[in-house]
C-alpha cells in the first residue's frame, strides 16, 4: 500500500488544509484527500508543489509500505 505522509508533514508545521491550499495554490478537496489517504492518483504537479512547500521529495510523500495491503 502507498502511503501519504502529507498529514505527518502538515502536522508538524502545524498546518491546516486552508493553510496549504493557499500556499499551492491547490483545490482544498485534493489535499484533503492526500490528507486523509483516499485519493487513488496523484498529478506530478501536485506532488512537487507539495514537496516544495513542505522541502521534502517524493520518496519522502510518497512510501510504500510493505506491511499493509489496500
């Protein structure tokens, strides 16, 4: 299963979805969904505003996690 590490990121700059939406420039409902681990894809520009704002790369959003199953 991938998991998105987007709340972990989020959490520990004490941000909200307004707060990031705002910076991307990215639709609230797209970041709630990575929030809360539902989306089922992810656009390239999406992840890189993401891993610009929270200075991280996608191997760092993004990981597989071998111990889980979706």
């Amino acid at each position: 299963m991938i998991r998105c590490n987007l709340s972990r990121y989020m959490g520990a700059q004490k941000m909200n979805i307004s707060d990031v939406a705002r910076q991307s420039g990215l639709n609230r409902s797209t970041i709630s969904l990575l929030y809360h681990e539902k989306a089922t894809r992810v656009d390239l520009d999406v992840l890189e505003k993401l891993c610009k704002i929270f200075n991280c790369g996608v191997g760092e959003m993004l990981e597989i996690n071998e111990g889980e199953q979706g």
